[in-house]
C-alpha cells in the first residue's frame, strides 16, 4: 500500500496535529489573556478577550472535535482494547480538560462583554472582570495538567492496573 494512503498514518499525523493545535492553541490563548490582565487597560483587555474567543472557535473547538474522532480511530486501527487502563485514564482527563475549558469560554465571553461595555462608555472596568479571570485562571490549571498527562499516556502506553 502507498504510504501516502495508509489510514493510520493519516488518522496518526490528524491526531499530532490537532492535539498540536489544541494545545497550542490554549497555551497561547491563555498566555495572551494573563498578559493582557496584568495591564488593566480596557482597551487591550478587550481587545485581547475578542481575539481569545475567536481563537477559541475557529481552532480550540474544532481540534477539540477532531481529537477524539481521531483517537477512536487509531484504537480501532491498531487493535487496542477500548477499555485499556491507559485510554481509560487519558478519557477521564479528556473529559476533565473539557469540563473545566467549557466554563473558560463563556468566562472569556463575558469578560470581553464587560470589557466592550465599559470601553463604550468610557468608564474603569467591573470588579466582575477579575472574579471571571480569577476563575478563568483557577479552571486553566486542571486543564492544562490533564493535557500534559495525556500526552505522556499517549507514549508511554503504561499499565496503569
């Protein structure tokens, strides 16, 4: 078979890349939001907050999709068992890194709302904005803690039980 055409290669460079992007893409995002609330400035938190949300739907979203469908169709490919205590263990962290990214977003659109309102009216920003962020800030950690720890679940394979 042309290795150009051989489906695990594909679902395998599909998988890298989109949990490339995934985290990438949250890395970055998170960065950028941590930076621009340390100015304290309206405009570049509002700036900045926009440019997160749309990040966050035109990449985040989508590899987010694309890594499961992916990982499913590796397993099938290579033969594991779904229930191998190394995929069980990186499905509960997926899932754990979606339930804290999932609040985040909407944290993300409500900041940037709160920072477009008080933009529009010329006025300092709400205290709401730093319990948002706090919280932000407080889900980013989990979050990033399980995608580190599925990474290394998906090389090392261990037995886990």
């Amino acid at each position: 078979m042309n290795a150009r055409m051989d489906p695990y290669l594909i679902a395998k460079w599909l998988h890298i890349l989109s949990s490339t992007v995934l985290f990438g893409t949250g890395m970055g995002t998170a960065f950028q939001m941590v930076w621009a609330m340390r100015t304290g400035r309206v405009e570049t938190i509002h700036s900045v907050s926009s440019g997160v949300v749309v990040a966050d739907w035109v990449f985040t979203t989508p590899a987010g999709i694309i890594q499961p469908i992916t990982g499913l169709w590796l397993v099938h490919l290579t033969g594991y068992s779904l229930w191998e205590p190394w995929l069980v263990a990186s499905y509960g962290l997926y899932i754990m890194a979606f339930a804290c990214w999932a609040p985040v977003v909407h944290m993300q659109i409500r900041i940037r709302n709160l920072a477009q309102d008080a933009l529009a009216r010329g006025g300092a920003l709400p205290e709401a904005i730093d319990r948002l962020y706090r919280m932000w800030f407080a889900l980013g950690w989990p979050a990033f803690g399980s995608m580190v720890a599925i990474f290394w679940l998906m090389i090392a394979k261990p037995v886990l039980w």
